[in-house]
C-alpha cells in the first residue's frame, strides 16, 4: 500500500545523522554530546517504514549502544494518525555500528527481533509541520538487560531543523529518574541527511 505523505514526511525527518553538540557544550553538567543514527531498513515494509537507531557518546564512537528499530506506521484507529512502534533486537551486537555500516542490516530478520509491547508513541501533528510523539495513557515501556527489568519513557518532537527527545531511563520500582533527558529533552540537530535511502524501501 502506499505511504501516506504524513508518514514520509515523519520518516524523512527521523531519517539521518544527528548530534547535540550545542546543547553539551552549553550544559555539559547534564547533557552528554551523544550521535544519533537512524537509518531506514526493509522490514514491515508493506504498511510502514522501519528505521533502526543507535547512538554512541562521541567521546566512544567505536562503542555504539541502544542499538532499537522504530517502526512508523498508521494508527488503528485513523488512517491520519502515526504511531511508533519499538522492537529490540535479540542480538544487539549483531548489528552494532549499523549506523556507519548499514550494511549489517540487509540480513536482519523478523525473527531477530522481539516486540517490545508497552514501547509505543502516538505521534500527532502540530502546526508548521511539526510531529509531537507520547506514549498511550498508561503505557509502560520495559525490557530485559543482563537479567534485570529495564524502564524507559519515550517520546520525542520532530520538525524539518530540529529533533528533540524525551527518552529517560526510571526505577520500575521507585519511578525515580535514572538516566537521559532528566532536566528536559536532548536537543539534536541532523548533520547527514539519509533521506535518500527511503527511496530504496517499497512504496
């Protein structure tokens, strides 16, 4: 089926290389100059578009983590609306550095990767084309890490010159903040554009 231009749109501007490095160096107390990858990849791809992400502190750049897929894709309940949808790989090491050498991504298979049920956005779309991404009432996003249950809110903002996420690890116990946008969102800016790889998925 056909993308919708809504989707496209939030794809093309999820879809690149991003740092913040204004931000550290402004607050460097409370923001870590991080790089972001998303990539788009062929998976899902008859009714959404599957970015994979991963970052990397730019101080460790051989050390990429957080190494997720986003999957883009219409609400249930409206053709209009977007959601987004994560999945953890279970193997992450297969594919770390994808995000230089995407290559590592061609082989990747549905059954290389889990749903991550409670890890889902509503995406909305706000004035001047630009796309607001908060979890369902209630949601709760968990996962297994080294034999321990992990927490994280999710949520970012997205417009054609900024990216702003909202991601933050918590104690599933205590609710207490952990790590990530503690003091409000990382402020990213893209700085290679992978827009071009779009083209390649199935329309």
């Amino acid at each position: 089926m056909p993308f919708s231009q809504n989707l496209l749109t939030l794809a093309s501007y999820l879809t690149g290389e991003f740092e913040n490095s204004e931000q550290a160096a402004s607050e460097p107390v409370w923001y870590v100059h991080l790089r972001l990858w998303q990539r788009p990849m062929a998976l899902f791809g008859e009714d959404s578009i599957t970015l994979f992400a991963e970052q990397a502190n730019i101080m460790n750049l051989q050390n990429p983590y957080r190494q997720r897929l986003m999957r883009l894709q219409p609400a249930s309940e409206s053709p209009d609306a977007l959601q987004v949808q994560y999945y953890e790989f279970q193997d992450p090491a297969s594919v770390k550095g994808a995000g230089i050498n995407p290559d590592l991504l061609k082989s990747v298979t549905l059954d290389q990767i889990n749903l991550l049920p409670g890890c889902i956005l509503n995406v909305r779309l706000l004035e001047s084309d630009r796309f607001i991404a908060q979890p369902p009432v209630g949601a709760r996003c968990c996962f297994n890490y080294q034999g321990e249950v992990k927490q994280v809110v999710l949520g970012f903002e997205a417009s054609a010159d900024q990216y702003l996420t909202y991601d933050k690890g918590i104690d599933p116990k205590t609710s207490k903040s952990l790590w990530g946008a503690m003091m409000g969102p990382y402020d990213y800016t893209k700085t290679q554009d992978y827009t071009q790889e779009l083209s390649m998925l199935k329309k």
